[in-house]
C-alpha cells in the first residue's frame, strides 16, 4: 500500500488502535449505594479555600459565575474522597486558549460565520496537592470533566450520568453535585450510560447547564464488545522516514520576512507554541449537539496540553488552540468517512489551503470525527487516529485525524501528535517496550493505568526540535482570525502533476501511458528511470482528467452546471517599452498587456 497525496512519499504512517478492556463493573451492595469498586466510584467535589475549608458545593465556574479580575487568575481549589484518599485539587486558568481563539461554524454553501456567544473561559490546569507527581486538567464550565492524574493512577472525572446513578441506586442531596470518578478500563461502560445530548441524562437535582459527553449508539455499542480482542491495527503499513526534498515547511517568517535568522525550536530558551487549529466534523457535531460540543472539545484539548506538559516529555511543548471550525456541512473537497487513511488525505489537502488574517496559518491541524475509521478500510474497525510522522510544521502533513470516543480522545490526540513530532511506535524499532503502557504505545494500555512519555519518545522529540523544520514553534500564538475558505476544490488549485511531485518527488508527473483510466481512484505518476506508479489513491477532489471532466467523489464526470465557471482574465500590467523597430530613421516602440491576470 501507498500513502495519500498531500503526506508525500517518504513518511511512515501511524494508526493508533485501542485495547477495549472489560472491566468487572457490577454494583457493590456493601457501599452503600456509592458505586465504588476498583475501577469507578461516585464523588461530590466541593470548592473549598486555600486552607481547605468548605466554602459551596456550587462547583460551576463559568461565564455565568461573574468573578473578580483578580480571583479569575488566582487559584481554584476543590476537595473530595475516592479510593480511600482525600483529593484537594489546585488549580489555575489554563492557557490552552490563544488570546485571539475564535470560532466559526462551516453551514452549507460553504458560508462561515463566526461562533457566538464568547467561548466560556472555564480551563483549569493544576496538581494534587501533596502529591508532586500529580496533574489535573479540568473544565469548570458544567462541573469538572476532564483528566485526574496521581502518582500510582490515571482517572477521568465527570458529571454522573442519571441511568448510572440509578444503576447503583444513588442518591444524593439536593443541592449536591456528583460526579463519577473512573479509572480509563472503565471508560466504555461509564460513556455507555450518557443519553443523547440535548436529553436529561445528569443526576437529578444537578442543575448544569450543559453535559459535554460522548453519546454512545447501540450500534456502536455492540461493535466496540466485538473489537474487544483486536488489540492492533490490521495492515500496517511502513514508509521510509525521510521527506523527501521540496516539502514546504511553516516557519515565523514564512509569510513576511521580518530579517531576523531562523532559530532552532531545539535551542529556544522560552516554551515553544505548537498554533493549533482543531476542527470537528459534522458527525461529531450533530452527536455532541451545538449547545455542548465547543465546551467538550476544548475540555479535551485541554486534557492534550496537560499530556504535553508531563515531565517525562523532556521539553516545554505548550498547546494553543488557536480556532475552532465546527462543520455542519462538509465544504467542498473534503471527504469524510470511515476510511482514515483517505479522510486524512483530503483534510490534509483541505487544511493546507486555509488563510487567516494577514496570511497568518496555524502550525498544526487536528480532524475530530465522529465515524468509527479505520486505517485500511471504509468500514469500522479499532483504529483510533491517524497521522504521518515527522509532519509538524509541514504546510501539508502537520495534520492528524483522531476518533471521538469520550474524554479519552485526549489520549488520541496526544498519540497522534506524537507521530507528528517525529514519535514511532515504543517497541517498535526502537528498545522501549510495548508492555510498558506510554502513550506511544501501539495500544492504549497503561502501566498501572499511568499514561507517560517512554525514553524512546523523549529522543524522537528532542531530535526533531533540533532540525530547522521546527522552526515554526519558536514564535508566540499571533492572531489568525476568521479564516478565508477556498473557492475552489483543491484539485483545481493543485493539478495532477503538482501531486505526483508531492507523492513522488520533484521530477515527478501524471503518468501518460494509455493504461492510466482513471485518475479518480488511482492517481499514476511517473518519474524519470521509473515505471509509472502509483499510492492507490485517488487524485484530489476537482483535478482534471479530461476535456471538460474533473474528478467528483472518486469519479470522472463532465464539469456540468457545478463545473467552475469561467473567469474574467482582468488585464495584466503594461510592460515595459520595447526596442524602437528601427535603428535609423523613424521607428516605433511599443508595451503590452495581457488578458491574464484573474482576481
């Protein structure tokens, strides 16, 4: 098998997959009703002060909880008990927000408009208190959801579902908000209990507002009890690990010189900023429903810059969302489905062609997909994500796509990043065992539930920072604003021949041979001493491969009524004055324009 068009030649690609664990979730009579058992338990966090006195079991921190200038940037402190420990969680607002975030919404005809109300500013990033090898990585906005890190454990925490709390018979007093704490064996059977966003499905008597939860259909259900056993990707496919030349990558002055040198990512003395633009699809969008989906995202974008702040990374790696693109209908060009390795193709090609204010760009893409993908098929499997390595800060390969599966999707996204900086597999080439249970392990199966970075990971990263390619992290979050959309598919700005030279190199071109049918399902291409070859993928969406004909959903079809419309040419500038026609006597100069300079 071959890679995608816009991932280039010369990458390995990497699928994450997912070790579905059943855990022996059974009610435990003898707790009283708690749900407590090894693997989740019901808490009632309550906010308490520096000291640790009681100050409200209103937990909500959010636009609607006006609070001081002040206490905004102090400290948030909550308590309560689990597993026979008592948890006092210190928290400060997070920075995963770039000061300039915005969101826009894609509706149909392409039509973007900008996301209102303002996005809550409820994202908390701390520790455990008396515990230095803690992490929290919390939202407030409708309780706490997000990731509860100790020395010996990993948890998610969020608002308890209804059908859960009746499960176990639980009640609560009226006022309180419970929670369920759960280790990530549990993760399947807590999501299952979540209804539908938009219903009623938080204990009674919790007054949030809003429940940012994965909802979980039957089907899907029962298709995750039977990928239970499939702990790795089928068909893994192996590229060589260097790009070759003429990739483009992003650096700070790549879109205006400002005449300073470029600096090495490897050797900044500040935190370097990976500009990250997130975007989900419409499935995700339509599962999570408008109301809650921004906040969900954001919370586990949240939990992702916590993962790249744990020590054992090795370097100071800062997350920032820098725009939120939620699709309610998918624009032209950009295919998805269950098949990942072609959904990141054409995002990977969708994304590189994204223009916000002043020609600003985001270093990094990320794709949330609602669709169970998987890495070889268009059909659902147990793949998880998908990403080149290597590919940060490439215009066309720092890209990602990851499948939402609830607050663990962090986990996703951390992995597949991880490729993108450069990360293989621990284990896999490399002396780091895949028992070990680090996040780049092929499965997600942590070591005692603890989730960290191997050595292994540590000397990708640290040599991919000290190439000029991580140029673009060394410079601090700059606004992107709303961004401009292409009017065009992306086969019309890129044509076959300039494909081939992203796949294959720069002396490549669109095979001619007459075998070549249809380079709508494989694009062929051929280079100087080669046979013509090809990836077994498609050409992108609008390439031409035909008089009047263009490529549409991996067909060859006649431009039609949708084709693109012909362009005014606009005169070009007059050139300059020519030799006079004569040497002796009378003689005429000229200049000329041309009917060729299209707005």
């Amino acid at each position: 098998r071959a890679m995608s068009p816009f991932l280039l030649q010369a990458l390995q690609l990497c699928c994450l997959c997912c070790a579905w664990v059943t855990a022996a979730l059974a009610s435990d009579s003898h707790c009283g009703g708690s749900g407590l058992n090894d693997d989740y338990v019901f808490v009632t966090p309550v906010e308490v002060d520096a000291g640790g006195s009681y100050i409200s079991h209103d937990i909500v921190h959010s636009g609607r909880r006006k609070r001081s200038a002040q206490s905004a940037s102090s400290s948030l402190h909550y308590q309560f008990s689990a597993f026979g420990q008592e948890l006092h969680l210190e928290l400060k607002p997070s920075a995963i927000l770039s000061s300039h975030f915005i969101v826009q919404v894609l509706g149909k005809d392409g039509a973007s408009e900008p996301r209102g109300p303002r996005v809550q500013r409820c994202f908390y990033q701390g520790f455990i208190r008396n515990d230095n090898s803690s992490s929290v990585a919390v939202s407030t906005c409708a309780g706490l959801s997000g990731l509860i890190r100790t020395r010996k454990n990993e948890f998610l925490i969020s608002p308890l579902p209804q059908l859960l709390a009746q499960e176990h018979n639980y009640s609560s007093p009226a006022g309180h908000h419970p929670h369920v704490l759960y280790k990530r064996t549990a993760e399947e059977t807590v999501q299952r209990y979540h209804g539908n966003p938009g219903s009623s499905q938080i204990y009674p008597g919790h007054t949030l507002s809003h429940t940012p939860h994965t909802y979980q259909s039957q089907e899907r259900e029962h298709h995750h009890r039977r990928s239970q056993k499939q702990h790795f990707c089928g068909r893994r496919k192996k590229y060589a690990p260097k790009p070759p030349t003429g990739d483009t990558y992003l650096r700070f002055d790549e879109y205006g010189s400002t005449g300073r040198p470029r600096r090495s990512a490897g050797k900044s003395q500040k935190g370097l900023n990976v500009e990250t633009l997130v975007v989900a699809d419409k499935k995700m969008v339509e599962k999570h429903g408008k109301a809650n989906v921004t906040t969900y995202i954001l919370t586990v974008m949240n939990m992702v810059s916590s993962l790249f702040k744990d020590g054992t990374i090795g370097s100071d790696i800062n997350i920032v969302v820098v725009s939120l693109i939620l699709l309610e209908q998918e624009p032209g060009g950009l295919l998805i489905n269950h098949h990942a390795d072609q959904s990141l193709n054409s995002f990977c090609q969708w994304q590189s062609a994204l223009i916000g204010k002043n020609g600003k760009r985001h270093d990094h893409a990320i794709l949330l997909t609602g669709f169970d993908i998987c890495s070889w098929k268009n059909e659902p499997c147990d793949t998880l994500g998908f990403a080149p390595i290597s590919g940060m800060c490439s215009k066309y390969r720092s890209c990602t796509i990851n499948e939402d599966t609830g607050l663990g999707l962090a986990f996703t996204i951390a992995h597949e990043s991880g490729h993108n900086f450069g990360m293989v597999h621990d284990g896999e080439g490399n002396p780091c065992r895949k028992a070990e249970g680090n996040i780049m392990s092929p499965t997600l199966t942590g070591n005692n539930g603890v989730f960290s970075w191997s050595s292994c990971s540590r000397q990708y990263l640290k040599k991919f920072l000290s190439t000029p390619q991580a140029g673009c992290l060394v410079d601090e979050p700059k606004q992107t604003g709303q961004y401009k959309y292409p009017d065009k598919l992306p086969g019309q700005i890129y044509d076959a021949d300039t494909q081939c030279k992203w796949q294959f190199g720069a002396k490549a071109k669109l095979c001619s041979l007459g075998f070549v049918k249809d380079i709508c399902k494989s694009l062929w291409c051929h280079r100087v001493g080669h046979r013509c070859e090809t990836k077994f993928m498609p050409a992108a969406e609008g390439t031409v491969c035909g008089l009047s004909m263009w490529c549409r959903q991996g067909q060859c079809v006649k431009l039609g009524e949708h084709g693109p419309r012909p362009v005014h040419g606009q005169w070009s500038s007059w050139s300059k004055w020519s030799d006079c026609s004569r040497t002796c006597g009378g003689g005429v100069k000229y200049q000329e324009r041309h009917c060729n300079n299209p707005k």
